[in-house]
C-alpha cells in the first residue's frame, strides 16, 4: 500500500549568506565617526543612551531602544550627542533577499520579546565570532572563535533570520523622515519641529495660530508646544512674531511702503500692536528704526 505523503518546500523568506561583524560597543558621548559606505547591509541597534545618525540625505536621533538598518552602498556615520554615553550593538551582513527592502528607512522600536531574541542572537554570535581587534571595530575583521560551541554558527545566522522575520511583524515603525534632524540656528531639530518652522516662515504675510499648526502637522496643541519648546522655550506665537519682525525690518529698508502698510502686509491687528511687537524684538519704534537706517 503507497502512502500519500506529500513533501512541501519550505519558504525562504531571509537567507543570511556572510557575516561580516557583530559587536557590542560601548561608545563616548562625544564619539564621532566620519562615515562610511560599503556593499553589505547593515543593523545598529542603541541599548542605551542615543545617538545621531546620518544616512544618505536623512540625519536622524536614534533612542534607547531602537534599531535602524543602512542598506548597501548608502552612505552613514554615527556620533553621541553629547550628552550621554551610548551602547550599541551593530551587526553587519551580506542577504540578497528580496524581503530585506522592508528595513530600508525605518526606525523600529523594539519590544521585550525583540529585545530578548536581539539579546540572544548577540550571546551566540559572541560565542563563535571576535573582531581582530576589539578597541577598533570599524576595521570590520572578524575572526572564528577556537573552541566555540557546537553549531554556534549556523545558529547565529539562524537568529538572525528569525530575528528579522520578527521586525517584519512589528508595527512600532517609523520613517527615518520622520526622525530627521536638522540644524537651525545651531540647533539640532528633528523632522516635526522643522515642519512647524516651516510653515510659520512660509505664512509670514499670513495669521497663524498655535491651532493652525496643529491642525497642519497633525497633532494636538499641547503636543505641538511640547515639540517647539525643544527648539525656542518661549512659544510658538513669540517666534512667529519675530519672523514677521525680521520681514518687517527688511521691508523698512527695501520698500517705500509705510509702516502702517507694512503692518497691514504682515496681518498685524493694528498699526499699535505692530508697533509694540516691533520695539519688543528691536528696542526701537519702525519709525525711530526707519530714521536710524544709513541711506
């Protein structure tokens, strides 16, 4: 009697072909490396502290907890913030798998039972795999351990697989746009507060108000002031009003309107008021300003 036993492939969703490194480092608050490019893929994960990251035209915080991948042949660099000291782990690897296109720029936040597997992957790559010099893993040699346990290997790449499997299911991503950082006035900024000044600069002849933004970025008002006080302390409204001031300043000196047109240009709710705002930012009237102008 012939058996009707039915073989079935599996699917190979992720297949880790090399690894190139796998450290964990615990870095200054000061590090700063200059960047890199290369043809594998590679995983770095902040157990601790943050950092800023840069990959390609994207310049992001990467927190405690969460993990970013850089794609071959994009450009990336890591450096503290000054502020803490962070720990990383970063692990490095050749996979032509189509599946990996998902991990192109994203930010994901791990959760307990990422972090354990993480956790785990990093205790048996550990165990078989050493860098050739340890105080430099930027050289990026990595060497068999003599003695590792059995099959540690093949298990390392196992946990990876499986690791990255995981991340597919996860639902805590974001955008590396949406963490963008950038820097204004010497200040670094993430994506959603260089939205808000943007929108006030771009509506400087226009009335905005703290419900405007937050109905532009999407967010609640309180929210959208927690955000902004990272950059300027004093509120949205008060940099608002120095924009319009510095526009106003130009239009003394550039036009030949006068200051009650200016005012009415730049949406002022009377000549008075604008008067008031502009000697609070200047020390100075637009008319005592205006006569102070070198000709």
């Amino acid at each position: 009697m012939s058996d009707n036993f039915t073989p079935v492939s599996f699917e190979k969703t992720f297949n880790i072909e090399k690894i190139i490194t796998i450290f964990y480092m615990e870095f200054s608050k000061n590090f700063y490396y200059e960047g890199e490019s290369h043809d594998f893929w590679e995983m770095v994960y902040i157990d601790k502290g943050e950092m800023l990251c840069t990959a390609d035209k994207n310049r992001f915080v990467l927190k405690s907890g969460e993990m970013t991948f850089h794609k071959p042949n994009e450009f990336h660099n890591l450096s503290g913030d000054n502020n803490t000291a962070p720990n990383v782990s970063i692990i490095t690897f050749e996979c032509k798998s189509r599946a990996m296109k998902y991990f192109e720029g994203k930010i994901f936040r791990l959760d307990a039972k990422e972090k354990s597997l993480l956790s785990t992957l990093f205790e048996e790559g550990l165990s078989c795999f050493k860098l050739a010099d340890e105080t430099n893993p930027l050289l990026q040699k990595l060497e068999k351990v003599e003695g590792a346990p059995f099959g540690s290997s093949q298990m390392t790449k196992n946990l990876l697989e499986i690791f990255l499997i995981n991340l597919c299911r996860n639902k805590d991503v974001l955008t590396k746009k949406m963490r963008r950082s950038y820097v204004i006035d010497g200040v670094d900024v993430p994506y959603n507060v260089k939205e808000i000044l943007d929108f006030l600069k771009n509506n400087i002849y226009g009335r905005i108000t703290v419900a405007d933004v937050a109905r532009k970025v999407g967010k609640s008002e309180s929210t959208v002031k927690q955000l902004f006080s990272t950059y300027r302390p004093d509120g949205i409204i008060k940099y608002y009003n120095s924009l319009k001031i510095k526009e106003a300043r130009k239009l003394i000196r550039e036009s030949n309107y006068n200051i009650t047109q200016i005012s009415d240009m730049l949406c002022f709710d009377t000549p008075q008021y604008f008067s008031k705002c502009f000697k609070t930012f200047t020390k100075m009237t637009p008319t005592e300003y205006k006569k102070s102008i070198i000709k």
